[in-house]
C-alpha cells in the first residue's frame, strides 16, 4: 500500500510485504463474496433440454404400486435403461436380462427409513426380456418405473421419470448462488423461439420444477458465486466483474491488510468501500420487452 516508490509499479518482494501479499487472496475473496451476493450479482445462463423419452411400459405408467406378501413384476422388450422408486424393504428387488440377474438393489439388509430411495441405470447387455421383480413380505410401495428403449452415457445421466422434472441448480453448475427472479426462458422443442416460461414451479431459490410434457430448452439465468483467488492466480486473470465492482475491491483488501497497522486509516478504507457496495445495493430501472402468448386465444 505504501512500499512502492518512484517510478515503479512492481511491488517489492521482500520480508516486509510478503506478509501482505500472502494475505491477499483472503481478503480479495471476502470482498468478492459480499459484492456478488448482495447487490451487484454476477448473471450467467444454463440450457437444460427436456426431452421426451418414452417409457416401454407405456404412458399411464406414473402411479404407485404396492406389494406385501406377494411379489411384483415389470416387463419390457428392448430396454437399455431404467428408473424406479421405491420404499420399504423388499426381502427381494432384481433386474433381470432373460433369466440371468444383473442387478440386485437390495443385496444387503437396510433399514427401512420411509423414504423413497431412487434406482436408475443403464442395462448390461444380453438376451432375453428385461424384468424388474420385487418380492416383499413387509408392504413395499414402487412408483414411476420406467424402461428406456436407449442407454445413457452413463447411470447418472439416466433422466428421471417423472411428472415434473426437478432441476437444482446446486447438482448442474459448480458456482450456482441463486435463481434469478423472473429469468427463465423457452426455446420451444425447435429452439428457434423465444418467450418468458410460465409453466413451471420454483422450490425454494435453487430448484426449479418443469412439467415432464412441456418439451424444449429453457434458458434459466441464475446468480454466480464470484472465481476464488490463490496465491497461484496469474497476475493478468481478468475476473468476470463489473469495472463498478472491481473498483471497490481494493479498499476492502487494504482495510482488512491494515487493521493491524493503523486502524484508524484502516477504517477510512472500509468507510469508502461500504458507501460503493450501498451504491451497488440500489436497484437501477432496466427497460424489458417481451413476448407473450395469450391463453384466451385473442391476438
């Protein structure tokens, strides 16, 4: 802060700043957390396409099935793929390829904690019908399954079946914050149009909830949690922030590194960089346009 002298712009590197220096990524990081989570937020995109897979078993299929005392089984030729839930504790739950097994889901005694635990995969290959059999001497209840006619690039990208997809935020992107408000868009099931979604649900700020019919990409703008600074950052990595954002991160590194030193100028520092993030906390009027379509028909 007061080391560089004359004509030069490269900071010392000696024994009295590297103590600032090494303390620096902290403080950037704080100030970068509390710029881009309260009143300037940094705005990116995600694109999630909701396809249609079919189910094998047919279209009626979202509905619950119970089993006690008896067993339970789902047939499909041509399969590659599955989805089900299920709760209870089933003395027996296996998928089967013809008459081999090649997939045993309850291979050990669990608890039965109620809650409905989710099984999804891609199908090995082999001959023959593929079967989900359940067995249950306990009540057993098993909802949503489903046999896709394809396999998936690995278990975890099976899509599940449901009435209602559940997006969160939190499992898609790596540095999602919030949803922000009013910001999802359809692209239609071409994705050459254009318009504010309306048929969809919010949990929460993190998870949106799209109808399993309502085909195409959506365009959902979320806020972002600011890049973390390391020692290791280059000195020319340009951060993704506004030049009103970036400017104030310095007063709040120099009133951090200077508490120590001089409190009462350390203070000063800090004053300047509340007085910047309350500027940044007052909501600017932005003009929006856009398109709609009428559900009574009239145009």
């Amino acid at each position: 802060m007061f080391s560089i002298t004359g004509s030069s712009t490269a900071i010392p590197n000696d024994s009295a700043t590297m103590e600032y220096v090494n303390a620096m990524p902290a403080a950037c990081n704080e100030a970068l957390q509390l710029l881009s989570t309260a009143g300037k937020f940094i705005i990116k995109e995600y694109r999630y396409f909701n396809y249609l897979f079919e189910n094998l078993l047919g279209k009626d299929t979202f509905k619950a099935y119970s089993v006690v005392n008896d067993s339970l089984a789902f047939t499909a030729e041509g399969a590659m793929s599955y989805y089900f839930n299920i709760t209870g504790l089933p003395t027996s739950c296996k998928l089967y390829v013809g008459e081999e097994v090649v997939k045993d889901f309850f291979p050990e005694e669990e608890e039965n904690d109620s809650s409905f635990k989710t099984f999804k995969g891609n199908i090995p290959e082999g001959e023959g019908e593929i079967s989900l059999v359940i067995e249950a001497r306990t009540p057993v209840v098993v909802t949503n399954v489903c046999f896709y006619d394809c396999a998936f690039e690995d278990d975890t990208k099976v899509p599940p079946y449901e009435k209602y997809i559940k997006i969160k935020m939190s499992d898609v992107v790596d540095d999602f914050y919030q949803l922000a408000p009013a910001e999802l868009y359809d692209l239609g099931a071409s994705g050459n149009e254009y318009i504010v979604a309306n048929k969809y649900f919010q949990e929460a700020d993190n998870t949106l909830v799209i109808p399993r019919e309502q085909v195409g990409m959506y365009v959902i703008h979320y806020r972002a949690y600011p890049q973390q600074i390391t020692l290791a950052t280059p000195d020319d990595t340009v951060l993704s922030l506004d030049p009103e954002v970036a400017a104030l991160i310095p007063l709040y590194m120099a009133a951090e590194l200077y508490k120590d030193d001089d409190n009462a100028i350390a203070t000063v520092y800090r004053n300047e960089f509340e007085v910047g993030r309350e500027a940044l906390n007052q909501s600017a009027m932005i003009p929006k346009r856009e398109k709609f379509n009428p559900s009574s028909g009239w145009a």
